[in-house]
C-alpha cells in the first residue's frame, strides 16, 4: 500500500465505516505499507472511535508486522498477525 493505491483504499475505507461500526481489513495479500498507507489507517482508527466502534486489521504478515513495530502502530491498533 503507497501512495497511489493508499487514496483508494481511503475512499473504501471511509465508506465501509459510514456503513459499519465494527470494520476488519484482511491484510493477506498486502506485503508493504507506506507512510500514506499508515496516515489512512490512523484516520480510519479515529473515526471508528469516535463512533464508539472498532477497527481491525488481520492476517498481518511478519514483514509488514515489522513495520507496524517500528513505527508505533502497533500498540495503538487492534492487529492480528497471519
């Protein structure tokens, strides 16, 4: 996910939470994520909590598990690895 596919996956992902309280995103085929990717995460993570709901990421692959490790993403969103 960069920054080109990131601004898709936003307008889905807005969509999906106007729609939805609880919303998962399977990972299994995602084996990178750019700074734009994690931008569109954390605005995602912030809607859902204001709307008293939840957002989840699964099936996380170690790769990119490590990348939600360095940069601090993980601690602050529900993820389930692969």
């Amino acid at each position: 996910m960069d920054s080109i596919t990131s601004l898709e996956f936003q307008d889905i992902l807005i969509s999906a939470l106007n729609e939805c309280e609880y919303v998962s995103i399977d990972f299994e085929n995602v084996s990178y994520i750019s700074s734009a990717g994690f931008r569109v995460l954390l605005m995602a993570h912030k809607i859902a909590q204001g709307r008293k709901g939840s957002l989840t990421i699964m099936n996380v692959s170690k790769q990119v598990m490590e990348l939600f490790d360095i940069t601090g993403f993980s601690s602050n969103l529900s993820i389930r690895p692969a």
